[in-house]
C-alpha cells in the first residue's frame, strides 16, 4: 500500500504540482487514513476498502473533534487518492464516489434522544378515544419508517400490511418504497384500522389511512397541531417539528449500526449525500460516548 501511496504523492507533485502545503496535509490526512484502516479494519491491499469502510473512516473523524473545513480537507485528500488509484488500475471502484464533503455552514437536524423520544410516544395517560389511538399510530409510525409527513397523511388503507409487518408509500417524484416497521407500531395501527378508524369514518366513505373527526383524510396541519399538543405534554415544546422523528430515526439508526445506504434506502433519499448529514451527528454521539466512558476522557 506504501508503495502506491508515494506514487500518489509523486503524481501530486510532478503532474499536478501542488504546494508544498497541500502536499504535507495530504500526506499528514492520509497516513491518519492508513492507520485508521490498518487498526480498526486490518486491510492490506487498496482494493479490500469498500464504501462501509469510508463511511465508517467518515464517523471516526466526526468523533475526533475536527472543524468541518479539516474534516472536508481530510475528505478530499481521500477522494483525490483513490481517483487515483483507480486510474493506475489498483482498484477496481472508487468507495469514495458516493461520500459527500461537509458543507460548511450547513444546518443541521437537532434529533431528539431515545429517552425523549419514549416521552413523546407515551400513550399511558391518554384517554381512550379514536382520536388517541390514531395520533398514537401516527407517531409509532412516523418513528418506525422516518417518512415525510406528507407522505403520512397521503397513506391509503391499501397501504398498510401492519400483519406482514411493513408499510407502502410514494416519496418525491411518486417513488415507490416499501419500508419495514416493527411490532410496536404494527400494533398501534392494527389497533386504530380495527377499533379507531371506523368510528372516525362513521357513515362516510373514504381510503384514506388517516381521518379526521369529519371521516376525511387529515391535513398536515392537522397533524402539527396534533404533534403540537404532544411535544407540549412531554415537556419538548419548541424541539418538535413535523420532520424530527424523520432526523431521530435516521440518527438512531446510524448509531444503532445500520449501514448509511440501507437508510438512505428507507428515508427515500436520491442521493446519499443527502443522508450523509447525519454522519456528523452519529460522530457527535461517538465523541459524547468517548468523553463519558474513557478513564482519561
């Protein structure tokens, strides 16, 4: 690997003729790199390092504190090494193509913690009305899948196999994707189609999955009032929004373990650029874990 490394800096120099600066912090950003892989991952040849690897690279310096603007530094200089090597043919794909630099500046999603999030989803003190149960089903859902909630609202019953334990919908541009959803908000939802919905439609008819107390299907301001009154009663007024259970899904997940691609999948994203946003945040819980865990910390 060494080998082809000096042939990088050689190409840099020669054929590319960075400065002297640029060289060392390549140099310096990408021995941190085959230390990393060398200590967490035991690769010996360029061709073993996948995407999963990058992506896990990526979390590591997440953890480690950096600015953004180091950080996309550190990303370039990897991006630029394996471009490449994939031109001298010591690789045969880039697992760097698809990781997105940091956007300076760039905004990012506050999720809300698992324990927050119990809060938000604790049904023990409600009163037992159709209403509840659908807001209930509402909630579990929207945390099981990190749907939009136009995507929400604009569920059918057709939609739904709470059974088979998964749930259809229609992202931007009418994409289709099936997500999985797991036994807790199969339950609430069995509940509501069961118990809560026909009480809801009364006389009416209508496919909507979510209605309101006229039978028609529930607008999206009706549902942020809804979650409104929750955020308030779990003492979360002002960190709810409609899209924070989409970011804490996609937070948990990540820390949970789960590879970026496959939520990338799930939240209907186009691009994984677009979900490598919540990177940073998984690398802010490493970095948290660190600090809390380490003797020296």
């Amino acid at each position: 690997m060494k080998d082809k490394l000096d042939d990088f800096f050689d190409h840099l120099t020669v054929e590319r003729g960075v400065s002297r600066n640029t060289l060392t912090a390549y140099r310096s950003d990408l021995e941190q790199f085959i230390k990393y892989i060398l200590e967490n991952h035991a690769i010996q040849d360029w061709r073993d390092i996948d995407e999963q690897t990058m992506t896990g690279y990526i979390l590591h310096l997440g953890s480690l504190g950096y600015s953004e603007t180091t950080r996309a530094r550190k990303i370039a200089s990897t991006k630029s090494l394996f471009a490449f090597l994939l031109m001298e043919g010591a690789v045969d794909g880039n697992p760097t193509a698809n990781i997105a630099s940091p956007r300076i500046g760039r905004s990012l999603p506050d999720p809300l913690t698992v324990e927050e999030i119990d809060r938000l989803l604790d049904s023990s003190i409600d009163s037992d009305t159709p209403e509840t149960a659908r807001n209930q089903a509402m909630m579990e859902l929207l945390y099981a899948t990190g749907m939009r909630v136009s995507e929400l609202i604009s569920l059918g019953l057709e939609d739904v196999d709470a059974t088979g334990g998964a749930v259809r919908c229609f992202g931007k541009g009418g994409k289709e994707r099936v997500i999985p959803i797991h036994i807790q908000a199969a339950s609430a939802l069995d509940d509501y189609i069961a118990e809560a919905r026909p009480m809801l439609l009364r006389d009416k008819s209508s496919t909507a999955l979510f209605l309101n107390r006229r039978g028609t299907q529930i607008t999206r301001q009706g549902f942020w009032l809804i979650l409104k009154a929750r955020a308030r009663r779990a003492n979360l007024e002002g960190r709810v929004t409609p899209h924070t259970l989409r970011h804490s899904f996609a937070t948990h997940l990540l820390r949970g373990g789960a590879p970026l691609r496959h939520v990338q999948e799930l939240l209907g994203h186009a691009s994984i650029n677009t979900t490598q946003i919540y990177t940073h945040l998984t690398s802010e819980h490493v970095r948290s874990e660190y600090d809390s865990a380490h003797p020296r910390a």
